[in-house]
C-alpha cells in the first residue's frame, strides 16, 4: 500500500444527518471535529447541532437519536458557515465513508448561494479512512465499530451515532490504523470547545493532552559495576564484546 503523506494539521469530522441522500433535501444537523497538530491532539474541537428546517427521517432518528423538537431553537447552518471554513481551512480532513459527509458539506455550501463559498476541496484535503481500511483489511468488516474491535478501542459508551463522539473515536482509529501509534482517548473533563453550542448533554471521552513527561532513571555505582561484570563475561567467552567498541 502506498505510504499517503498527511498533512501537520488534522481535522477529524463527522456528521448526524436528516436522512441518506441530499439531492433528496436531506440536511445536516450536527458536525463535530477533532483537531490534532503533528499527529497530537490539540484540545480543540468544533461542534454544532443544526436545525435543518425540515423533518428528521424516523430512521435516521433511530440511528442518531436526535429530534425535530431538540433542534428548533438550534442555529442553520449559514450561521456558523464562516466559524466551520475558519476551522478547516489549510487543515487535510479525517472521515470515515467520506463521500456521504463530504456530499452533504458540499450541499450546504451550494444552498448557501454564495459564490464566495463553493466545493469543500477548495479549503482543505479529505482523507477516507474507509476507503484506507477496504485496502489495509480486504474481505473484512470495515465500519467504525468493526475498527473499534480489530483495534482494541473500548466504544462500549456509545449507545447511539454522535458526530463529535464519533469523531474522536475515529481519532483513535485513525492513529492506530496508519502508524500504530498508542491510544490517546481517555476520560477527561470536556475540553474547551469553538461555538455556543458546543456543550452536549452526555458524557463523553475525550483526548487527554496531559500526560506527563516520560521520567529518565540513571543508572547507580552498583548497577554500572554489575554491567561491566557482565561485559567482562562476555568478553571472556567470545574474545570480543562489541558494547567496548
């Protein structure tokens, strides 16, 4: 498999939609991202919940649990249009299945009728992590949770789709399955998010950026005289030792 180069700064994103299919009207109606710099998360996301002045298919309702009610006093998403573009500008896109979300961001951008504001690929890269894992996993199940499992990622706390959730989870994912680097998901207090309505009503991992320094133990007298002992011994059997070189 090709080694893909990524760019320093990372966006994980994911969306809760109205129904499948917006040639067909369906909305957006939550974003959620995870940024992380050089592979490290930052503590910073982005998460709004929308209203999409339109029904919420009961389908997708039973997938993402949110409802027509919750979301009435919540922004459109004209209003946090430039806050979103901000975000993700320069940065290369993290999602998993990315034609389905990449497909609705590219919807909303065009109902905006602002030729200011056009395709998504103007403001940033998109990776698929989907289209990643059907090459690195072939004749497996490759979804989120799917990944979860293969990778030893505990998603046990998520009950229903969430966009931020799903977003850090993907975070995980994502590190694991293109360099293997250790999880970085644990429980945290709720970092400080973009946007008012960033607070969600759930408990929710988060990424912890707080860990501490790796602590360095010097060797004592009796420990450096034990070494040398051992290389004495090795130098005897062999007529060498390579650790005196």
């Amino acid at each position: 498999m090709t080694k893909h180069k990524f760019a320093n700064r990372l966006v994980v994103l994911d969306t809760e939609t109205t129904g499948l299919n917006p040639q067909e009207g369906h909305r957006i109606i939550e974003i959620g991202c995870v940024e992380l710099v050089n592979r490290r998360p930052t503590n910073r996301h982005f998460h709004y919940y929308l209203n999409p002045d339109r029904d919420i298919d009961a389908g997708a309702t039973a997938v993402h649990g949110i409802t027509n009610q919750y979301l009435k006093d919540k922004p459109r998403f004209k209003d946090i249009t430039e806050e979103f573009i901000a975000f993700i500008t320069g940065a290369e896109l993290i999602i998993h299945n990315a034609p389905f979300d990449v497909g609705f961001l590219n919807h909303e951008l065009t109902l905006l009728k602002d030729t200011n504001k056009t395709k998504l690929g103007n403001y940033c890269k998109v990776f698929d992590t989907l289209a990643f894992a059907r090459k690195k996993h072939p004749g497996q199940r490759n979804s989120l949770d799917a990944l979860c499992k293969r990778y030893n990622i505990d998603n046990s706390h998520r009950k229903l789709h969430g966009a931020l959730l799903d977003s850090e989870i993907l975070a995980e994912v994502f590190l694991l399955m293109t360099g293997g680097q250790a999880s970085l998901l644990d429980e945290a207090t709720a970092p400080t998010n973009l946007g008012s309505a960033a607070q969600t009503e759930q408990t929710r991992q988060r990424i912890n950026t707080e860990r501490q320094a790796l602590c360095v133990i010097a060797c004592d007298e009796g420990e450096l005289a034990a070494h040398e002992q051992v290389l004495d011994a090795v130098a005897k059997a062999s007529g060498t030792c390579l650790w005196r070189q």
